[in-house]
C-alpha cells in the first residue's frame, strides 16, 4: 500500500518573535505536527515553511503531496498569489487540505471556500474550551470520546463568514460563553477539505493526544478524496435514443 504523502506548510514566524511559542514547540508548529504524524506507518511526512524556496510550496512539493496542513496567521499575505492557485488547483484535482485555527484568515481557505471566512470574533484570555464531538460516527471523530477539554485556548466564536460547511464535526464551547462550529469539511472539486480551530500558538493545543488524534484521523479521511475524472465530449448514448416525431 502507498504511503499517504503528508505536507505541513507553517508560516513559522510566531516562533521567532515569541519565546512562549518556542518553549511549546521547540521544532515550530510544523516540526511538532510532522513529529506525531510520523508514527504512522502509513504517512510519509515533510514539513515545509513560507521561508522555504518557493515558499515552501514548489511545483514538485505540492505535485507530490496527498494531503496539505496548512498553519498562517501573520503571513497570510505574503504568501504569493501563484502559489495560491497552485493549492487550489490541487485540491480541485483531489489534493486534500486540512487548515489549522488561524488558517480560516488564509487566502487559499477564502479562495476554495469562495468567502474571505473571516469574521470571527476573537479573544486571548486562557478560556477553558470544550471541542463538543457533534457527529460521533464521522472518521475523524474516531476513537474520541464525547468531547475534547483544553485547558486554554483562544475563544473563536459565531457567527462566522464561512459558508455553510458539508460536514460539522465539532462545536467548541468556551469559557466566557461563546459557541463554535469548529471542525468543518467541506468538498470542493475533488478535494476534500477539513477545518479545525484549536491551535493558538501560544497554548499547548497541538500537544493535546485528542487533538493529535483529530489531525491524525483527518489525514485520512482527506486524502480519500477522489481522482480526477476526465470529461467525455460528446460520448456516444448508453442507451438506444428513439427517434423523435417532429
Ligand atoms: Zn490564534
């Protein structure tokens, strides 16, 4: 059986301004993201970052990847509108495409979504979050239990600018109060795309083994995208066409 090719793409900037994040996160988001996914054996893993050649997202890197993470926050702009096109001209191919907390600001989520999915309301004041399993049979529910405790975490809350999701898989409630749905699928060609919000880089999130169990599960369910088809012009009809009185 081929490996599912995995690709964390992280802007990697946090990490240099920030100690809290280092101390967290010693390798950066996309080393510590890479570390977990590497103990399946059927994934083959590579981080990249936006310091990268081609920002981390070359022809060759993306032509070989299955599934893409995808981490952004303070980078959002910068990363180069070709590169955009080229993500979501893989996902339409079936490339899939998990996008991490802050990575709902990123031009390639607006883009395959078709909204700016911003919007959200937002506050950094350690509230205790509860990532609610809403469809407990979802594959990337697997092996969880009802929810899904942090013991900090950004409050994202509703409503959000996203369009109405495929799937909901999650609803976060936080702290102060405030609901979210936080673990969403959408299909956009032959891409299959999940979103999924904890992960502020200053909380120990991605060091959670139920969040690392949610990314892990959503490799799989997101690279079980389908292949593209090629369109037939013109095919002959399957069935005998009975001729027309005029
Ligand atoms: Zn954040």
């Amino acid at each position: 059986m081929s490996k599912i090719r995995v690709t964390v793409w992280h802007e990697n900037m946090h990490e240099k301004t920030d100690p809290r994040v280092l101390a967290l996160y010693p390798n950066g988001i996309h080393g510590t993201i890479k570390g977990f996914l590497d103990e399946n054996e059927d994934m083959e893993v590579r981080a990249c970052t936006l310091d990268d050649p081609d920002q981390g997202l070359s022809d060759e890197i993306l032509d070989n990847t299955d599934v893409l993470i995808w981490w952004g926050h303070m980078g959002h702009a910068l990363v180069n509108d070709d590169r955009v096109q080229k993500v979501y001209d893989r996902v339409q191919d079936g490339m899939g495409l998990i996008a991490l907390h802050s990575a709902h600001g990123s031009k390639i989520f607006a883009k395959l979504l078709g909204t700016r999915a911003w919007g959200i309301t937002w506050r950094e004041s350690d509230d205790r979050s509860l990532v609610w399993v809403v469809e407990p049979n979802h594959p990337i529910a697997a092996g969880l239990g009802r929810y899904i405790e942090l013991e900090k975490e950004e409050m994202y809350g509703e409503p959000l600018q996203f369009p109405r999701p495929d799937e909901i898989v999650f609803i976060s409630w936080f702290e102060g109060g405030e609901v979210m749905r936080s673990g969403l699928t959408y299909f956009r060609g032959n891409g299959r795309i999940f979103y999924f919000q904890p992960g502020h880089e200053t909380y120990p999130s991605y060091n959670n083994p139920d969040v690392r169990k949610v990314i892990t599960n959503a490799v799989r369910w997101a690279n079980a995208g389908t292949k593209p088809q090629q369109p037939l012009n013109c095919p002959p009809p399957v069935a005998p066409i009975a001729p027309k009185n005029k």
